[in-house]
C-alpha cells in the first residue's frame, strides 16, 4: 500500500487535496475519538507518517520516482547458474563487488538516517496542522458531552500543552477566550443605579456580571428574565450597607463583594463551587463569578 492509498487519494494530488484527506482521516482515526480502539491507533500513525511524505515537496518527489522505478525484479535462478559457470574464477571481482555493494549499503543507510532527522525536523517545527487538528477534536468532546469529569480534564490539560507547544495557536486561542468571555459577560443596568442612603447618596454608572463558562447561556438567559428583581435586591443589599464603606479605595471592592452575594442568594451557585470542566475553564464555574464597574462608582454627600 502506497502513502496516496493510505490517505485515500490519486497520486495527482494537489497539496489543499492532501491536506483536507488528512485532516478528514484523522478526525475520523485519531486516538483520542476511539480511545480503546488499536486498530485506530495504527491507522492513524499511518496516516501521519504519509502526510508527512506527501506534505513535502522534496520528500514526495524523492517517493514518486522510488514508485515509478519500482521493485528490481532478480534474475532468475537458471540465469544465475549460467553465470556462475561461465566465470568460475571471477573471486576478485566478486570481492571487488561485495565491497561496493557494502558501500553502496552503507550510504544508502546514512541517506535514510540523514532524510528520518530531516523529516522529524521539519514535522518538529510545524506541528502545526496536528494541533489544530487535535484542538478541533478537543472542542468536539467537550461540545458532545457525556464525558467524565476526569476526562474532561485530561483534555483540558492536553488543550494547555498544545497550546503552549504551538505559539501561532496560542495567539489565536487567547483571542477566542477573550470573545468567549465577553458573550457571558451580562450588562445589568441600563441606566445608572442612584440610592439614597442615610448621609449620602450612591451613583453606579454601569454594572456588569460576569458568568462562569457552565451553562452559561441558560444563566444569562435567567438574568435578562430576572433583572428588575435582581436591580431590586441589589438596591436593598447596598442600601443596608454603611454609607462611609464606600469611600475610599475599598468602596469598589465592597459593593463588588454585596453585588456578588446577592446574586448568588437569588440564583443559586457560588463562585468557589466547582462545576464540570468546560473548552474554557477547568474546573467550571456556574453563575455570575465576578463584578466589574467599568466606570467606577460615586458617593456624593447630602
């Protein structure tokens, strides 16, 4: 079997085609999606060493003419006996050959050394196109469900490595992180919340809550239902609060801490609790875990 017969291609070819066939073998043969299935396992090793071959022009031009030559077919043994007896006296020569042939072994072992750290070179420094393959496998399972919580995090933990392994990626997840975080971070005021305490008077501009990656969307869905209740309890929880906590440097991190509470006391969860693993954060979190004021708070006496 031939490395085009391996990735299930002709030998023409293009390199977008090569890519695509490994790509759609792999998600198919890929250890990780058939974790108690050998056969799987050598599949996809033979599936990476041809796309190796056929991925490098030099390397699949040097395995095209080792194809089109083909095996050396032996002569046969009759021809060979003729040719004993007609040079019986030849043992010079045939030292003479054995030597070359000794030779042309040995330089044919350094080629096939040298080309193997060539090869594994080149695939060292382009991981690339496993990795994102891998990621994209990673995604799935957590995507699919069904997984212990101890698989989970063993896929989390190989996300980190590849990521880390691959700076190109690395780049690109912190992006897709920074997107992610944004979609489940929920805008509760839509006008700035003023409260009249006993000697003065609390102005918030904005706020913002930020939920955790465990079912977010359904939270954040609760949160847009709930939000005249939750501005309401909110309201009560600041306003039992004394007025002087909330000068000063400590006055954000205060009403941050009330906020937090007593959200949590209306929809269930805590922010230490631990939740399944997500693509993003492992352990997962559940419900609102952090506040943020983007435009500070004010405290005006009167």
């Amino acid at each position: 079997m031939t490395h085009y017969d391996t990735l299930e291609i002709s030998r023409q070819a293009s390199p977008e085609v090569i890519r695509a066939a490994y790509r759609s073998l792999m998600q198919r043969f890929h250890p990780d999606r058939r974790p108690d299935d050998p056969a799987a396992a050598r599949r996809a090793a033979e599936i990476t060493v041809a796309y190796e071959v056929l991925s490098d022009p030099v390397r699949r031009a040097a395995y095209d003419r080792d194809l089109a030559i083909g095996p050396t077919t032996p002569p046969p043994p009759e021809a060979a006996t003729v040719i004993r007896r007609q040079k019986p006296a030849a043992r010079p020569t045939a030292r003479l050959s054995t030597r070359t042939s000794l030779l042309g072994g040995r330089a044919l072992l350094v080629a096939v050394v040298i080309g193997g750290v060539i090869g594994l070179a080149m695939w060292l420094a382009s991981p690339k196109a496993d990795a994102q393959t891998e990621l994209h496998s990673i995604r799935q399972a957590f995507t699919g469900g069904g997984l212990p919580e101890a698989r989970l995090r063993e896929l989390y933990a190989r996300k980190q490595a590849l990521l880390q392994a691959a700076p190109a990626l690395r780049a690109g997840a912190i992006a897709e992180a920074a997107v992610d975080l944004e979609a489940r971070t929920v805008e509760l005021l839509s006008s700035p919340l003023t409260l009249r305490l006993r000697d003065a008077e609390l102005v918030i501009p904005r706020l913002r809550i930020v939920l955790g990656s465990f079912d977010a969307d359904r939270v954040r869905a609760h949160i847009g239902r709930l939000s005249e209740p939750l501005i309401s309890d909110i309201a009560r929880s600041l306003a039992a609060a004394d007025p002087i906590l909330f000068n000063g440097k400590t006055g954000e991190t205060l009403v941050k801490e009330l906020v937090l509470s007593t959200l949590a006391n209306r929809l269930g969860g805590a922010p230490a609790d631990a939740y399944p693993s997500t693509y993003f954060e492992s352990p997962g979190r559940y419900g609102p875990i952090e506040v943020l004021l983007p435009e500070g708070l004010t405290v005006r006496a009167g």
